[in-house]
C-alpha cells in the first residue's frame, strides 16, 4: 500500500503541470462553455508564441544550471533593428531615409546575429571569466539596454515609435495559412518549428547531452572530457538567437518598435521554464514542459480575462503557481539526496 501511494505521489508529482493546465481549462470551461473552442485555443497560442520562443532559449540557459537576465532586453534591441530596417520607403519618419527597400532576409538576419552575439558575449564572460552568470547577464541587461535607447535616439527618429512595417515583414507576426474555414497563424508555425528543433538538440545532439551533463555536475562533465567552456560558448549564443527571433517577431506582430520592448520578458520566460518542469538547480528539463509552462501562463492571462477575473487576481494567482512549482523542484532534489 506504501508502496503505491509513493508511486501515485510521484506520477502526481511528475505530471503536476500538465494537471494544473487541465484543471484551469476545465475551470474557466465551466464557468464560460464557450471558452473552449478552436478560436480561443489559436488565439492564446497566437499571444504566446513569441513567449514560448523567449523561454526556450531561457531553458538552454536554465538547464546549464545559469540564469539569463539579458533575453528581455535582446528581445527589444532585435524588435528596434529588425523594424528599423523594414518600413515602407515613403513613411514619413523613416528610421533610415536614404535606404532602399531591403530584402525582409537582411534585416531578420542582422537582429538575429545581434541577439546571437549578445548571447556569445554573455557565454565568453560567464566560461572564460568565471563571473557568475546571474552577474555577467544583469551586466549584459543594462549595457543592451543602453545600447538599444542610443540607437532608437539617432537621428532622424529622436526616439520615436517605429512604425510603417512592410506588410512582407508583418505578415509573419498577423498572417495566417487558411485550412477550410480554420485559419493557422504563421506565427504559431514558427515556434512550433523552434520547439521541434529544440528537442532534437536536447534529446538527440551531443551538445543536448553536454548540457544537461554540465547543469547536473559541472565538475563531473570537466572529469568526463566535455569541453564545458565551449558548450556554454554554443548554449548562450543560440539562446541568444532565440531571443533574436522572438524580437523580430513581436515587431512584426505589432507592426512597430520602441526600446521599451521586451522589459522583463525574461522574467516570464523563467517562470514558465520552471513551472514547466526546469530545475532551478540545473540538469533537468524538457521540450514539452516549457511550452505547457507558457501555455499555462497563457491560460491564465487569456482564460481568466475571459471570464472577468481582475488582473491583480491572476498575478496572485501566477505567483501562487511559481512558488508551488519551485517547491515541488525542491522536493525532487532533495528526494534524490
């Protein structure tokens, strides 16, 4: 008997978020029917798309055993450069007037290579400095942050809103693929895409294997031959990366950028990494556990919208979440003990 209520406590304890996912949707169901229906479910993984993409790259970090307080601020310096380089030649306030219409790639392609290369930094100082990496990113936060506000204040925008996006830009963030009267935002395609490919490097890469193997036991992973400054190097930069790409893609779905874009992020991005299931002592993770973090926090936010819940509830009710999950981390590292 023993026995079977330590394994029912276990499954409990193992599947505690999808079962937190199930009962919200069956709460808020209850008390409005129509929340549950294709529309509502597009629509809440249509405004977390860009935050699932963010806390992916979190979890590369997470896993190592770090923390990157810097993706908030990259997500804002990729949405201002990607923008800036994109709006309609005869906008009046173009960011750039003696520029050309770009090819969408070039602009993608630069915010993401300065998301990347801020992760790179943020890999250099952390494996070849040894400063902590709670330290080099708060570091890395602020400098971004300031290198961001500069840029948006060259002349001639002043620190204006940018704002005039190609539509061939801003269809990413909007436009869907129409499947009979079903319409898929690309926008949902594309972090479904970043999910997949996540999972192959977790699971089925070396690099994955590195990375939980250095998040588990640092010291273990140098004993066992792993080059851990040349995984963290990798690590950082693709979360970096990522960071990128979701900044691109929220100034695509909002159709413009400020500096102001992507402030605190990155705070969501770990709290949904760990109620999804990332240890906040490093080794432990996956691919389906961050994204039904987000879609959690995606629930609460739209679902108790939905039924007229105030906001200040629902951050109670998020915080009561983010506690809870930590303690349940808790639990299971000291259990291993």
């Amino acid at each position: 008997m023993n026995v079977n209520v330590k394994k029912m406590n276990t499954i409990l304890t193992d599947k505690a978020i999808y079962i937190v996912l199930a009962v919200l949707i069956i709460g808020i169901t209850l008390t409005d029917p129509s929340f549950l229906s294709l529309s509502t479910l597009t629509n809440i993984l249509h405004q977390n798309s860009t935050k699932a993409i963010i806390a992916l790259g979190a979890a590369f970090v997470l896993i190592t055993g770090g923390v990157d307080l810097s993706a908030g601020r990259v997500v804002g310096l990729s949405a201002v450069i990607s923008a800036s380089m994109v709006q309609v030649s005869n906008y009046p306030q173009k960011f750039f007037p003696g520029i050309s219409e770009l090819p969408v790639i070039i602009p993608v392609a630069l915010a993401v290579l300065a998301g990347l290369l801020v992760g790179l930094v943020n890999g250099l100082i952390i494996s070849k400095l040894h400063v902590p990496p709670f330290i080099t990113t708060l570091g890395t936060m602020v400098i971004v942050l300031g290198v961001n506000s500069l840029y948006f204040d060259m002349e001639p925008n002043n620190s204006q809103p940018i704002g005039g996006l190609r539509p061939e830009f801003t269809k990413w963030g909007s436009g869907t693929i129409e499947i009979g009267s079903f319409s898929l935002p690309y926008l949902v395609i594309i972090a479904i895409a970043v999910a997949i490919i996540c999972w192959v490097i977790f699971n089925k890469t070396r690099l994955g294997k590195n990375m939980y193997a250095i998040g588990g036991n640092v010291q273990a992973a140098h004993v066992s031959g792993i080059n851990v400054s040349r995984n963290l190097l990798w690590i950082y930069s693709i979360a970096g990366a990522l960071y990128g790409l979701a900044g691109v893609l929220e100034a695509a779905k909002s159709g413009g950028a400020s500096n102001g874009y992507g402030n605190m992020y990155e705070l969501d991005a770990i709290a949904a990494c760990v109620v999804g299931g990332v240890s906040t002592t490093g080794g432990i993770g996956t691919v389906p556990g961050v994204m039904a973090g987000v879609m959690i926090f995606g629930v609460i936010n739209y679902g108790l919208t939905f039924i007229g819940i105030s906001p200040n509830y629902q951050l109670i009710i998020k915080g009561l979440i983010i506690v809870a999950a930590v303690a349940i981390d808790i639990r299971k590292y000291l259990a291993k003990k």
